[in-house]
C-alpha cells in the first residue's frame, strides 16, 4: 500500500512539473512576441519608412538617366541625401532628373519672357549653367539646414537619455525613449535617434551603431559623442555622467558660438552703414541746406 502510494505522488509530481513547465513556456513564447510585435517598434519603422513608387519619381524618369553617373558619384549623392534626410531609393534618381528638368525650365522662362532678345548665346548659356548648379545649392542648404538642427537638438536628447538612464532604463530603451520624446520638437534628432535604436534592435553593437550615427550626419559634436560612447563601454564608466558632461560641453560651446557672432556683428554692419544708411543720412540732412544755398547763389547771380 506504502509503495503505491509513493508511486502516485512521483507520478502527480512528475505530471505537474511537466504541465507547469509546457504553461510557462507558452506564457514566455507569448510574452516574447508581443515584444517583438510592440506598436512602438512598428511607428519607428514606419517613421523611417522609406516611400517607393512616388508621383514625382513617375514624372522624371525619362529624365533619371540623361546625365552621367558612376557608381562612385551615386556613392558620394548617396551619402549626401542621407545627411539631408533623404534616405529614399528614388530621391537619387529625382535629383539626377532635376538636373535636367530645371535647366529646361529656366530655357522655357527665357523664352516666354523673352528675355532671350538680348543676347540669346548668353541666355540660355546660363540658364542651363544656372539650373545644372540649382539641385546642388539647394542639396548643400538642405544638408547645412539639418546639420544645424541635429546639433541643436542633441543637447536636449542628451537631456532625455540621462533622465532615462538615471531613471533605471537601458541605453537601448533611453534612445528610444528620447526618440519618442522629441519627435514633435526635435524631428531631425529624432529620426536619427530612431535609426540608432533600430540598429541595436537589429544585432548591431552599441559603439557600432553610434559610430555610424556620427558618420551618417557628419557632425562634429555627434562623432565626438560617439568616441565618448565607446570609451565608456570600453573602461565602464557611468554613461549618465558622461553624457551630461558631454551636454553641459555643448551647450558652452553653442554660447561661446553665439557670443562669437554677436562680436562679428558691429564689423558685418560697415557695408550697410556705409552703402545706404549714411548716404540717406546726408541727403535728409545736407539736403535742405544744398537747396537753400544754390537759391542763394542764384538769387545773387541774377
């Protein structure tokens, strides 16, 4: 009777450890993805999503192939469109159309406004040099213009990620919080601070995907936070305390930059001082009293 009775509790021992075992590993395989499938994970993706199939890629693709391109020169626009924000496959198939469209644009308005008649080999000589140059002034503008917003936003992201990392979450989690955060006042630092994450989501190290950050934005004070990422990993020290020295250090130098154009200020003031300021000055004050001399001088003569 003892010996069944033992039999029994191994055998209910045994069944119940295998049922819990199979539940929690379901429960775990449950859990596990949800978080892979998280609707957080799915904006990110669709924020940096790229657009395929446009009405404008349409338009200019009998265009797209008209001027010569390497593969070095797709390279070099490649990497040019990315630190402007244009990640798109067809963004470099509409800047190499552009190069032609707008030089025919700029012939069609010379001839309608026929301002050809002055000198027609002129004209359209510059026209076409004109519109040939357009897309990369406004490619080198558009880099410069985000360039500027990445750098004054990181201060801010900083920010974030040390309240985040203080507040107990990961790098990982504080890069996409941040993210998050700023993706309404910061756009630019955000989309970027996406990419990071997504990065280290998709197996990439850390020092890896930060290293790639500052060389897909080409700013300064990115590469140097992404050095200062990687010493940190390397030696162990406290990221929180890193980043908030790094933030203090660029806020210094934004005002030592802004302290810098104001002292430019009074020299870059000669030119419209002295070109349209004091010749309207002397003819509001001299004005009158010319007047009144050569009526004098009149009145005297005659």
């Amino acid at each position: 009777m003892g010996l069944l009775l033992l039999v029994f509790m191994a055998t209910f021992l045994l069944t119940s450890s295998i049922g819990v075992l199979i539940f929690y590993r379901k429960t775990a395989l449950r859990r596990l993805s949800r978080m892979a499938s998280t609707p957080v994970d799915a904006a990110l993706l669709k924020s940096i999503e790229p657009i395929s199939g446009s009405r404008i890629e349409r338009l200019v693709r009998p265009f797209e192939k008209v001027v010569p391109r390497s593969k070095e020169d797709i390279s070099t626009l490649q990497k040019r469109l990315d630190r402007a924000g244009y990640r798109e496959k067809s963004c470099v198939n509409i800047f190499y159309s552009s190069k032609v469209l707008v030089p025919l644009i700029l012939c069609i308005l010379a001839t309608v406004t026929q301002i050809y008649r002055f000198n027609p080999f002129f004209v359209y000589s510059l026209a076409g040099g004109l519109g040939f140059l357009v897309p990369d002034f406004w490619l080198s503008k558009r880099m410069a213009a985000r360039q500027e917003e990445l750098r004054v936003g990181l201060p801010e992201a900083l920010d974030l990620i040390v309240i985040c990392v203080e507040a107990g979450l990961s790098m990982d989690k504080a890069t996409m919080r941040a993210a998050e955060e700023l993706r309404i006042s910061q756009p630019a630092i955000a989309d970027e601070l996406n990419l990071v994450y997504l990065e280290q989501r998709a197996g990439r190290p850390r020092s890896e995907a930060w290293k790639h950050f500052g060389e897909r934005t080409g700013v300064d004070t990115i590469r140097s936070l992404a050095s200062i990422l990687i010493q940190a990993d390397k030696f162990g020290t406290s990221i929180g305390k890193t980043l908030r020295a790094h933030s203090e250090t660029l806020r210094k130098r934004r005002r030592q930059d802004a302290e810098e154009r104001a002292a430019k200020t009074p020299v870059k003031l000669v030119f419209p001082l002295v070109l349209f300021i004091f010749p309207s000055l002397f003819v509001v004050t001299l004005g009158p009293s010319m007047i009144t001399m050569m009526e004098d001088f009149a009145n005297y003569l005659n």
